[in-house]
C-alpha cells in the first residue's frame, strides 16, 4: 500500500502565499529602484547638460544651430531665401 499523503494544513498555505506576495513585492521594489537609479541618471546628463543626440551618440541628424544662422543671417524675417544664395 501506498504511503497517503497528508493535506497541507491551511496555516501552511497561508505561509506559502504570504512568502509568494512577500517576494512579489521585494521584486516590485527592485525594479523600481533600478528604474529610478536610470531616471536619476539621465537627470545627472540634462543637467550637466550632456543629454545631447550627439553626446548619447543617437543615429538622428544632429541640429548645427550655425548652418541654419548661415542659411537665413542675410534675410528678413526668414521670409525667403538668403540674398547671397541665387544661382
């Protein structure tokens, strides 16, 4: 004859959960602290003002503020195209 098993007794689960929503909640907490550590991080960048494209080395064409000053310094307005510019 087989050897009965005895059912856990509902104190014992209790317990089970508890430690499963314990651990839960620990994990919960972790991510959140790693999430802020990056926030933290990137707010250490702006305001140092290196959260640039450039600096973070993204693959978006960078703005020259002095290409587009050169391309409208000789108009009105910007209100067509610099005096210099006719071909």
């Amino acid at each position: 004859m087989g050897c009965a098993r005895k059912p856990p007794s509902a104190r014992t689960i209790l317990d089970i959960l508890d430690a499963e929503q314990e651990l839960l909640d620990s994990q919960i907490s972790l991510v959140r602290s790693q999430r802020d550590e990056i926030v933290a991080d990137f707010e250490v960048l702006s305001a140092i003002g290196r959260l640039t494209a450039r600096d973070l080395n993204l693959p978006v064409e960078v703005y020259d503020p002095e290409v587009d000053y050169l391309k409208v310094s000789n108009t009105w307005f910007d209100l067509g195209e610099p005096l210099g510019s006719q071909d």
